[in-house]
C-alpha cells in the first residue's frame, strides 16, 4: 500500500507546474489585452482632438473668407481708403506679388499674375511678420474674433485676395469684367494646425448685374 500510495503521489508536483505555467500565460494575455485596448483608447482620443482641431481651423478660414466677401461688397463698415481700392472696376493698389505691411491699404491686394504662378502659390499667407503680405481677420472691416486657447484658434485667419479677369459666357472677350479669387488660412488651437481654402467672388457692375 505504501509504494501504491507513493506511486499516486508522484505527479503532483509536475501538474502544479503546469498549472502554474498556464495561470502565467493567461495573465500575459489579459495584460496584453488591456495594454492593446489602452492604446487604442489613446489613439482614438488623440484622432478626435486631431478632428476637432482641423474643424476649428476650418471654421477659421471660412470666416476669413465672409470678412474678405464683406471687403470687395463694399461693407460700410470697410475702411475708406481700403473701400476705394476694391471699388468695382478699379484695378489700383492690386500690386504684383501683393500689397506689403500692416498699415498698407493695398494689404493683401494682388494682380494676377497670367500664366506664371498664382499669387497664393507664392506669398506666405500665415505671415504675421512686418512685411506681412496677408490680411487678418477683421483689419479693414472691425470684426472681432476670439482667440486663445482650448477650442479656439490660437491666432487670428487671414487671406489675400487676387483681382483676375473674367469673361462671362457669350460676350466678346474683350469686355472688361473682373473677379477676385480670395485665398484663406485658418488655425487652429495648436500651432502645427491649418487649413486652407479658396473661394472666387465678383461684385454687382453698376447696373446691378454681378
């Protein structure tokens, strides 16, 4: 009976090793399970402040596009000097490579270039140095926007705006019509965020007719 009963007894300590080597391989896996959801977890909050972000910067520059349309509509809240040179038909202060400094009227004014390179390929439109080329949101209309931190863009939009020829359909191309083709730069609340977009505007001739 003895050496039956020694016998039994004999595989005990081979069965906790196993056992123990799987409790190990199962708390490896739980723990790579939770470390794996913990990092999508961070990749998700990290891709939605992208997101969020992006739209901030995005609501930015389409808010420089409306303060650029107020300009070349001829807002009444529209500096006067600045009014005069975005008057309908009036190709003054439209400057190649763009009007220069922040207490210059033909700020952001720029002549079409033809067939070289678009003026919004050339200038540095988030410049806000002293020879900045580009307008801020609300210089020549008074808008205010609010910036600083958390959802809101850490510094003010701003944009060009580029006086092209344009022939409507069926006239002689010799006929004298103009559009301005406004590009925007939005931020958004961390510096490494911007969008940019574009959008073409033409003024009502005198009769009326835009």
């Amino acid at each position: 009976m003895a050496i039956l009963r020694h016998m039994s007894g004999g595989g005990l300590p081979s069965e906790q090793g196993i056992a123990l080597l799987v409790t190990l391989l199962m708390l490896i896996a739980v723990l790579l399970l939770g470390a794996s959801a913990a990092r999508m977890a961070m990749l998700g909050e990290k891709a939605a402040r992208a997101e969020r972000d992006r739209y901030v910067a995005m609501q930015a520059a389409e808010d420089a596009l409306a303060d650029a349309e107020k300009e070349i509509n001829g807002s009444a809240a529209s500096a006067p000097a600045r009014a005069a040179l975005l008057a309908a038909g009036n190709g003054l202060g439209f400057l190649p490579g763009c009007g220069v400094g922040a207490d210059n009227p033909a700020l952001g004014l720029c002549a079409h270039a033809g067939g070289d390179a678009a003026a919004w390929e050339t200038v540095d439109i988030g410049d806000d140095g002293a020879a900045s080329r580009s307008v801020p949101f609300g210089r020549f209309t008074g808008a205010a926007m609010e910036t600083g931190q958390g959802f809101l863009p850490f510094r003010r939009p701003r944009y060009i705006i580029e006086r092209m020829p344009y022939h409507p359909p069926g006239e002689d191309a010799g006929g004298a019509h103009y559009l301005y083709r406004v590009t925007a730069i939005g931020f958004g609340a961390r510096e490494s965020t911007e969008v940019v977009l574009q959008a073409s505007f033409r003024q009502a001739d005198a009769g009326g007719t835009p």
